[in-house]
C-alpha cells in the first residue's frame, strides 16, 4: 500500500510595490472626470446621489491600482478602516456643526444677532468688526461653515439694513471664518490634518500661525480702510423698520 505524501507550500505573497506617479494620478483622473460629467448631467441635483456614486467608482479604481501592486483585499480593508478612523473625529465635529446651524436658525438667535448689530455696530467700523467677530466666533466653535451660515447671514442682513456693500461684508466673514477655523483647536480640518500626518494638533496650529495671523491682520487693516471710506446708504427709517419687523416676529 502506498500512502503518498503531500506538501503544502505556504501561498507566497507578491511583492509590494510602491504607487507610480501614474498610479497616483489615474484614481484622481476617474474622480475629476466623473463629478464633472456628474454636475454636467444633473446640476445642482448631483450632491443627492450623483457625486457619491462618483466617489465609489474613484475608490473601485484605487482598489484596482492597490491590488495591481501586490497589496491584498484585507491590507486594502484594514487601510480603509485606518483612514475612517483618523477622519472620525472631523465626522463628528461635522455632524455637530449641522446641528448647530438648525438650532441657531430656528432659536430665532440669527434674527437676534441682527437686531442688536443694527442698533450698536458703527457703519465705519462694521467691515472690520465683522471680520472680527467671524474669527472669534469660529475660533471658539471650530467650523468656518457654521458662522459663515449663523453669523455671517447676520452681519449680511445688518449690512442690508445700514446700506452697505453685501459683497465686502460677505469677504470680511470670510476671511474672519476660515482664520478662526484654521486656529481652532476644535476644527475638523485642523484635527484631521495632524492625525493623518502623525504630527501634534498644537504644533501643527503653531505653524500654521506664520502664514495665517499675518494673512489676517492685512485683510483687517484693508476692511478698517475700506469702512471708513464706505458710505452707509440706509436711512433711519428703514433701519427702524428691519428692527420692528424683527422684533415683532421673534
């Protein structure tokens, strides 16, 4: 009788491979390429649907690029679970964002903020004082979107209210929002930054201070030039108007 012997050779793993130039850049191509036929196709309808199928096919095509240089399904999985977790923390801060938004709009604390800043801000002072506000605000909360969408919508129907220019108010809450949201220990962005580089969150924002502070008290200085040299177009009748329309309302 003769028993025959087998021997299983352990599955030898291909080597990996470092991504090319081209390797890098085709599940960029397949991602610009689809969301631009995506906002072509369906407009502003492509955020509901459209753009996230976009985004499956971009991150099939990475797969396809992972998997053509030796790397497994499960190293590609466990790198994609890696990378949800770093974000996890922006989701978060996101998710709150959007909360507070609703909160403030239907807690009628947009239409406060509008009232007071009619009766207090001085129009000469109104563009820096908004860029101001702006920072401070998004650098207490940490989004840039959520002020721009609380705050900012205030100071803007302010601005309509003492006749001023609607498009420099909107770049003073701008450029007041996305420097608070830069230096906010509290930011997505600036959590999700460090946490993917494997960098510190507050040596990251001590460097990010060389570009941005100067950055921001130069827009300051041309919002304080540009005020005193604004003409305030509202009458007092009208601004009466606004704050009992508010008033009455809320």
């Amino acid at each position: 009788m003769c028993v025959g012997v087998y021997i299983l050779k352990p599955i030898e793993e291909k080597p990996l491979k470092s991504a090319s130039f081209l390797d890098a850049l085709i599940p960029i191509t397949v991602l610009i390429c689809l969301l631009g036929a995506a906002v072509y196709l369906f407009g502003d309808d492509s955020s509901s649907g459209p753009n996230q199928i976009a985004l499956l096919f971009a991150t099939f095509a990475a797969a396809l690029i992972g998997l053509k240089n030796g790397y497994t399904w499960k190293k590609l999985e466990d790198a994609m679970i890696e990378g949800i977790t770093l974000s996890l923390s922006a989701i978060l801060i996101l998710l709150m964002v959007g909360a507070l938004i609703g909160t403030w709009l239907l807690s009628g604390t947009v239409p406060t903020l509008i009232y007071y800043g009619l009766q207090i801000i001085n129009p000469s002072w109104f563009y820096a004082a908004s860029c101001l506000i702006c920072g401070i605000v998004a650098m207490s909360i940490g989004s840039s979107w959520t002020t721009a969408a609380t705050i900012g919508v205030a100071l803007l129907g302010v601005a309509s209210g003492l006749g001023l220019e609607p498009t420099v108010t909107a770049g003073a809450v701008i450029s007041g929002a996305y420097f608070g949201d830069k230096l906010s220990p509290l930011s997505e962005t600036t959590n999700l930054a460090p946490a993917v580089a494997g960098a510190d969150l507050f040596e990251h924002i001590h460097h990010m201070l060389w570009t941005t502070v100067p950055s921001f008290v130069i827009a300051l200085i041309i919002f304080v030039f540009m005020g005193f040299n604004a003409t305030a177009a509202g009458e007092a009748g009208q601004i009466d108007q606004i704050t009992a329309i508010l008033q009455q309302n809320f």
